[in-house]
C-alpha cells in the first residue's frame, strides 16, 4: 500500500505507535519511517538516546518510547516529515498532536483548524495552541494542535479553515 498510494498500512502504523501504558506518562515521539532509505539526522537530534543508533543510514529508524521525553526535538530534524509527538495527558478531553509545518502563512494560536489524516482525509477540528517557529527547528516549524483522544493517531497534519494550507 504505500509504495502504490503513500499512505502507510494499519498494521505499519500500529507497530510505530507506543503502548497505552505508555501514553498514560506523557508526550512522546513517533516515528512513521517505514521505508529504507539512506537518512538518519532523527538519530543525532535525540539527546535522550531513544531513538537508537543506526547501523546503517539506510535502516529504518527505531525508538524506544520509554526512553522518549517527548522534547520535539527530533521533529523539525526529519527530511521527511515522518516524526511527530503526541501527548494523551493535555486534558480530560484532548490530547495534543506536534506535527511539522511547511506551508505559509503559520496559523496562530486559538485558531480552529481541520486536522488531516495521513492520506489528506479530513478527521477532526483541531485548535491550534502554540506554534514553534525558531531558527533552532531548521526552519521547520511545529505546530501544535489540540485534537479530541480518538484523533490523537490519526491526525498528521492540518488544513486552514476556508482551503489555505
């Protein structure tokens, strides 16, 4: 499937997602590299040590969740957009999604927006509550979006209300 279509299968996307057990403690990585490429930057930016040491720049990052704090750090250091955080603990109903941004102009704070899934398919409304934009992030900014828990692993990126992206 996602060689044809570029949309990862379910079962791609269950083994890159953390336990249950482990959302309960708070933010942390997910890294949605499936394909072997040669790319390994997600490993250098990683002060914890939880995304581990690659044997060779084409495999497949790995990360061990319990290692991850959840810092971001890693996700503006992806080429390829495939590194996000998630945090269930934001609130009773929310939970927030960090995704890497591209598009301008950067959404602002409180702004309501559609949270997409990994095909473009619209799947919640999200709002945005920060935008990170620092030299620091290598010009990518991050974008976090308050989504409801259901949409936690389905929401990957987001559209402007009224078509802008």
């Amino acid at each position: 499937m996602l060689e044809k279509t570029g949309v990862p299968t379910p079962e791609q996307v269950k083994r890159a997602a953390p336990t249950e057990d482990r959302l309960k403690k708070g933010p942390v990585a997910v890294v949605e590299c499936f394909q072997s490429i040669p790319c390994d930057p997600c490993q250098y930016a990683c002060n914890q040590g939880a995304i581990k040491e690659f044997v060779d720049i084409n495999d497949v990052p790995i990360i061990d969740h319990e290692e991850c704090n959840g810092c971001g750090i890693c996700i503006s250091q992806c080429p390829g957009l495939a590194i996000f955080v998630i945090d269930a603990t934001y609130s009773e109903d929310k939970g927030l999604v960090k995704v890497p941004h591209e598009y301008t102009p950067l959404p602002e704070k409180g702004e309501v927006v559609t949270g997409l899934d990994m095909a473009g398919n619209e799947a919640c409304d999200a709002e945005v509550v920060k935008v990170q934009s620092a030299k620091s992030l290598d010009r990518t900014p991050v974008v976090w979006l308050a989504v409801p828990h259901d949409c936690l692993m389905k929401v990957r990126g987001f559209r402007r209300k009224g078509g802008a992206e």
